[in-house]
C-alpha cells in the first residue's frame, strides 16, 4: 500500500523532473534563438538594415579587393566601413570605421597625438598625403548582439564628433 508520504515524494520527483527538463528545452531555446541573433561580420546587407532603420544611409558596395564595405554617414560627415579579415571576399571577422578630412590646413601630427593620448577609442593618424584620418576596429567575430552592435555605433559617433571639433574640421 503507498502511503501519503511516499505518494508526495513520488508526485515531487516527477514534478521537479519535468520542470527540469522544461528548464533544460527552455535553455536549449533560448541558446538557439540567442545564437540566431548574433550579427557578425559575415552578414554586411544585415548590418546596413541595422543602420538604416535608425535613420541613417548605408549602402553596401566592393572595395578594390572585393572586399564588402558600407559607406554611410553621421554627425554631417561621410564614412565608410570596412569589412576586415575576409576570406574569397566573405566570411569576415572584423569592420573598421573610417574617414579621411581633407583639410588646407590639416592638423600637426602632435594635435592627433594628443587626441589619442585622451581617447581610448578611435585611432587618428595622417594619411600618406598628410591628412588627418579618424578609424574605429570593432571585432565581431563570434557574433554580438544587435544592441551591442548599436551601442558601439554610437560610440563611434561621439569619437567622430569629438574628433571634428578637435581638428577643427567644418564640412
């Protein structure tokens, strides 16, 4: 004859089963459906929709190589994004933001210094026609987040707008 003790600890074994395995096959999903919203650097026409649907213009296009790359704008000035370690033109791991002011009276290689002294985001170098150039490396491989990808966007926007007015630059 089952008593009642041992009839709850039947009923409790069973339970704690079946919401563990729940748990589990909630996990799994939501491992996948996290998994599938990663973005990388595999995917340049996803990354373009991203940026277009907060309003600004991304068209993507070949570099020389045939590498992808977007060119795009913020704060008033053009840039593009490069697609960095491609293989066969694909498959890329990393982007990098860049742009390149033409300037009559360009920066000193000392002003650049001194803005990537104060920055920890953003490289500003001169190109080799001497004009100052700002470029911003974002790794994706193994995937980010759409929101991660975003908030990094809009870090580089305040390393841009930072940049322009340290140059001085008017577009």
């Amino acid at each position: 004859m089952i008593n009642e003790t041992m009839f709850r600890g039947r009923t409790a074994r069973r339970r704690l089963g079946a919401a563990l395995a729940l748990a589990g096959a909630l996990h799994a999903w939501g491992a996948q459906a996290q998994d599938a919203a990663l973005l990388d650097a595999s995917d340049p026409e996803r990354i373009a929709q991203i940026l277009q649907a907060q309003g600004f213009q991304a068209a993507v296009s070949r570099n020389p190589r045939g590498d992808p790359m977007i060119r795009s704008a913020a704060e008033g000035i053009n840039f593009v994004i490069y697609f960095l370690g491609c293989r066969e033109n694909a498959n890329c791991q990393s982007i990098q933001y860049a742009v390149t002011f033409r300037m009559g009276k360009p920066p000193t290689l000392e002003a650049l210094n001194e803005f990537n002294r104060s920055r920890t985001l953003g490289e500003a170098t001169l190109n080799n026609s001497g004009q100052p150039r700002l470029t911003y490396f974002m790794t994706l491989e193994g995937g980010v987040s759409e929101a991660n990808f975003r908030h990094a966007f809009q870090l580089w926007r305040n390393v841009l707008r930072a940049f322009v007015s340290h140059i001085g630059f008017r577009a």
